[in-house]
C-alpha cells in the first residue's frame, strides 16, 4: 500500500505518524506565567536536538478541545520567561502526568491540581517537578514555526537526578522505569535487551 500524505486530512497524517514513530520520550513540561502561575504539560514530539551545547526541542501545537486553535499556555510562558524545565516521567508518575494534559485554564496552578510539588530551580524560574527523578533546566534558545506547530529548542543549563539512578556517569534505565507514548497509548520501558543476540 502506498499512501500520499497530500491526500489526507492533518487529522489522518496524524494518526500515521504517531502510530509509526513510536515509542516516543515524554517531555513533562513546567513552566510559570508572568503572574507567577505554575503550568505542567507533556509533550511526546520531544529528543535532544544537540549535544554540543547540549539542546533538547519539544513541538507545541495548537491548544484543542475547548481551547482549539488557541496558543498553550506553555508556549506563552515560554515566550514570555525564556526558560522551561523538561521532567522526564517515569512509571511512579504516569498518572499525574496524564492528568496535567487535560484543558486547564491559564489561571489554574496546574501543580495543584495533578497533586505534584513544585521545586525551586537552581538556575531558571520555572519549577522543577520533586516527584521526577529526572529534571533538566532549559534556556530558550529558539522558537521554530513550523505550520501549525512550534518548534521551541532549550540550551540545558542545569541537569538534575535523584543518586539512586545515577552510575558511572550514567542513567540506570531499568531503575528509572520511563514511560514512553504510542499512538493513544502509554508504555513502559521494561524489556531491555542488546543487540545482536
């Protein structure tokens, strides 16, 4: 079968493209208004797009729903404070993070209502999640339009995790336990294999 993407509606393209690049990383987003309201969304059109300077980018589209068509609340704060923290999910937090994509107005402390602890940042104004066991401090750097959707890259300024996952420089993925987007659907990162075998 081929299918041209010219031929469907955004809505079909959609729906083939994150049935097909998956599983996706979960980019649990805080950031704070400039009257000091806390926001939290996550986002799985989320990598690292440098190492060097390390730069990680998330994609924002439009809000939908009851707020269709207009900008997330994330990106305004974004815009507007030029900082964001990304919190990386893991199992023991999946539940909260699902909650926080609900449609929350932008006077809403979003922290409250998913039932998560805001954390001072070392270095940026938005809050960290203390419930993450991996929270890393960004600087915007840009913001990309691309159609619909914004392209926001964030400098890494600040990198926090919790010691029990930390070993040799590096993550211990099976104690960390991240939770991954498919389609509509969630995963866990549980079978953990080398290649070749």
């Amino acid at each position: 079968m081929f299918i041209d993407p010219e031929t469907l509606t955004p809505k079909e393209i959609y729906k083939l493209l994150i049935g097909s690049v998956v599983p996706r990383p979960i980019a649990w987003v805080s950031t704070v208004s400039r009257n000091g309201v806390y926001n939290l969304a996550p986002f799985s059109f989320y990598n690292v797009v440098s190492r060097n300077p390390p730069m990680l980018g998330i994609s924002i589209g439009p809000g939908v729903g009851e707020r269709n068509g207009t900008e997330k609340d994330t990106l305004t704060n974004i815009r507007s404070e030029k900082d964001f923290v990304i919190n990386v999910v893991s199992n023991k937090v999946a539940n909260q993070m699902h909650l926080s994509s609900s449609n929350f107005q932008p006077e809403v402390d979003e922290f409250k209502s998913v039932n998560v602890t805001p954390m001072e940042s070392k270095i940026v104004k938005s809050p960290l999640i203390m419930e993450a066991d991996i929270k890393m401090e960004c600087r915007l750097e840009k913001i990309i339009e691309l159609g619909s959707d914004h392209l926001v890259i964030g400098r890494l300024v600040q990198y926090h995790i919790i010691d029990d996952l930390y070993c040799d420089g590096k993550v211990n993925i099976g104690k960390l336990q991240p939770v991954g987007r498919l389609a509509g659907n969630y995963n866990l990162v549980e079978n953990i294999f080398l290649l070749p075998r």
